[in-house]
C-alpha cells in the first residue's frame, strides 16, 4: 500500500481498495475520541489551514474539529472575499499556496473552479486536502459515506446503491470513481439535464463500474440496499456564492425519497445517505426511521478527517 504520508488528497479515481479500508481502520481507532469529547495530543505540533473559497457548514467545520480533537491547531478563511484572492488583486491559487503553506503543515481547499485544489497542490510543499472543487469531487464526503455504509452494513462488496440527484454532483462523481473498488453496482436516477456526461460515463467504463441509468427512484428502490441522495433544486456549483433569488422550484416525484415510498416500496434494511444540506428531495418524515443515516454521516464526518489528518501528518503509519 501506499504511504499516505504527505500525500494530497485530491480524488478517490486513484485510491485502492485496501486504502479505502486502512482510512477506516484509522477511523476506527481514533472514533472514541470524538465519541467521548475527548481530546487527544496526536497532532498537537501541527497546524490545519482551511481554504474556502465556497461556502461550507459541514466540511470546514468537521475538518477543523477533527484537527482540534487531535490536539492541533487551526486557521484559515471561509470567504475568499476577506482575502487578496476575492478582492481587486484576484490573487492566483499558486500565490496564495505559496503564502499558506508556511502557515501550517496541510491546507483543506474548497473551490468553485474544478481541478483548483489540484492546482494547489502542484505548487504546495504541504498536503493538499479537495474539500470539494466545482462540480469536480469530493473525495473526504465520499470517504466519510464508504465508511458510514460499511460501519452500517458491514461490508460494500455486493451491495446496491440507489444514486439520485443532480449526476453532476462532485459526490456522485466521487462514489461512482470508489465503487470501482468494490462488488457494488449503481441505479443512477437524475433529470435528463444533469446525467452523467459522456466523458465521465466513459471513465466508469474504463474502470469497470457497474451502473445502470433509470428514470425514477421508484423503479429500483426496492432492489437497493442503500439510497444516496443529493439535491436536483441546488445552486451553480461553478460559482463562488449562488444566492437564493425568488421561487426555486419544487423536486419532481421521481428524484425524491419519502417514508411513504420506503415504506410501500423499499427494503426493510435499506439505509439512507445524505452529505446534506437538502432541499425536499428528502422528506423530514424519513428522519425518525430506521433508514436514515445521514446524522450518523455527520459524526463521521468528524471521524473520518481525523483520520485523514493523522495518516497525511504522520501520525499513524
Ligand atoms: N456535505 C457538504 O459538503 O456540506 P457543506 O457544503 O456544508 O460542507
């Protein structure tokens, strides 16, 4: 396997399969940490510098507490407004990185622009961690998912994962990429709009990713084991801030899961994933079932980067 020592973070398209499984034995042991709200001194000499340049509430937020809970420290921007990077000067990413990089050991970026934080990270001598880039990936969210669905399912080999929402979506992107590393297989359910792009429904070819597009949840809820869902009502991810303006729309049948229809047509076991925040493609009556996860998600959230956080730092080997 590969060190992760020093390593960017940057798209699952190149992790392997016993990578994907060493970050949750990681998870797995510093979990009591953030279980019993108790910090540890792991990364206690090393400093986190947050780089967000969209806005965040759960994935800045969770990467700063797991540096936190590991005994480090913290600092960063969450408005690129407040920096020379969104005012008049227009700062480039590899001036910017050649500031931060002095400022601490591993910089966390989310960017409008696909491919951003790759760009720093050509340029940073520290970790570079894609805490989202455009419509590009996700890996960290997506790494925090695997995990929440093996820790709830106990395995991903042979496993049916229901994909609804905007195909466009950096989360989707990053799922169908890591699902090349596991027997599971995909029911993809969007509007015609935002499917897959041939370009990306090639790449899944060339990795071998089993999926299958559908017209509507309903159709194949019943086959899956687990439903991962994202918005098809959402902003431009290619801007800086999309701003709310008037009527947004309401999310057709289709591209919507409600406890009417797990009750009337899902498996009794299937679980339900959200990164989160929804709109009303996921009804808050599905909250207080035995489906949904997505709040367990949210704790791995915090669980998950710290592990990436120690495995990147050299923490844990
Ligand atoms: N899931 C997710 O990325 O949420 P935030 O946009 O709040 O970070």
């Amino acid at each position: 396997m590969r060190s992760f020592l020093g390593r960017d973070i940057l798209s699952l398209k190149d992790f392997e399969r016993n990578e994907f499984f060493r970050v949750f034995q990681v998870a797995d042991d510093l979990k009591p940490h953030a279980r019993d709200r108790r910090n540890t001194d792991l990364l206690k000499h090393k400093t986190l510098v947050t780089a967000f340049y969209q806005p965040s509430t759960r994935t800045r937020l969770a990467t700063e507490a797991a540096m936190l809970r590991l005994g480090g420290s913290v600092l960063g921007f969450s408005d690129a407004k407040m920096t020379r990077a969104g005012d008049f000067y227009q700062e480039s990413i590899k001036d910017t990185v050649h500031m931060l990089e002095y400022y601490g050991d591993v910089i966390a970026m989310r960017h409008f622009q696909q491919g951003a934080p790759h760009e720093a990270a050509r340029w940073s001598s520290v970790p570079v961690i894609n805490c989202g880039d455009g419509w590009g990936e996700h890996p960290t969210q997506v790494l925090i998912d695997l995990y929440t669905i093996h820790q709830e399912m106990g395995r991903l080999d042979g496993l049916k994962v229901l994909c609804v929402g905007d195909m466009r979506m950096r989360t989707m992107h990053s799922i169908l990429y890591a699902m090349s590393q596991f027997d599971m297989e995909a029911f993809v359910v969007s509007p015609p709009e935002m499917s897959l792009l041939p370009e990306f429904k090639a790449e899944l070819d060339a990795l071998s990713v089993r999926y299958r597009e559908v017209a509507a949840a309903e159709e194949v809820i019943g086959e899956a084991d687990v439903i991962y869902m994202e918005p098809v009502v959402q902003p431009d991810y290619t801007k800086s801030r999309d701003e709310r303006a008037g009527d947004v729309g309401l999310t057709p049948a289709a591209y919507k899961i409600t406890r009417q229809l797990l009750r009337e047509r899902g498996k009794s076991s299937a679980i339900v994933l959200h990164s989160l925040p929804r709109m009303d493609e996921l009804t808050t009556d599905v909250d207080p079932t035995r489906h949904a996860r997505y709040w367990t998600e949210a704790f791995n959230g915090v669980v998950v980067r710290m592990a990436l956080l120690a495995l990147v730092l050299g923490a844990v080997e």
